[in-house]
C-alpha cells in the first residue's frame, strides 16, 4: 500500500519553515531528516514521529497514537498518528513541531 502523499503535501511547508530536511524514501512511506536524524515520516496512513520517550509515552495515552511498530521489533520514543489525529492542519503543525523539537536536541549527523 503506497504512503499517503497528500499527507507529505501538507508536511513539506510545515518542515521548510523550520529548517533544512531532506526527504527520503524509506519503510515503504517516505522519511524527512531534520540535520541528518529522522524526525517524521509517513506509513501508509499514518504520520510517524520521533517524539523521545518521554513525549512518546505522553502521546500513547491518546486514542488515534500508537507506537511505531511496522517489523515487530518497536521503535522506543516513536509514535505513529492514525489520521483521526491529524484531520485538521492545526493538530499536523502541533506533532510536527514536538518532532522537530525532540530533533533540535540531537546532535547533527
């Protein structure tokens, strides 16, 4: 199942007013790298965020989040949004930015 490319649509105005990203295809969806570390991406229908543990495990409290599992093997401090949590622009402006937040802490690769 291909990714959902009008999600990346709305993505990319939103990551280019934050910085340098460079867009990848990766896991079947596409990946954005914020100074070479992943930050967000897309599976299928799902927005993926790099949130850190701490904001990931606030995040799995909501409804529409779950953690970003698409091997079986569970990627710690990612989180993936059903498109019930991202419908409105607002709610895609608010994940992206605690992505690029958590990125803003790791250093450039």
């Amino acid at each position: 199942m291909p990714y959902n490319e009008e999600l990346a649509e709305r993505l990319k105005p939103i990551l280019a007013g934050a910085g340098s990203f460079d867009e990848k295809k990766m896991f079947g969806g596409v990946g954005f790298l914020f100074n070479g570390n992943m930050c967000c991406g897309i599976h299928r229908e799902y927005l993926i965020l790099r949130l850190g543990p701490e904001m990931a495990e606030q995040a799995l409290t909501l409804e529409h989040v779950k953690v970003f599992d698409i091997t079986g093997r569970a990627m710690k401090g990612w989180v993936m949004v059903a498109p019930a949590g991202y419908r409105d622009d607002f709610f895609v402006r608010e994940w992206v930015q605690k992505s690029i937040d958590f990125c803003l802490t790791l250093p450039p690769k």
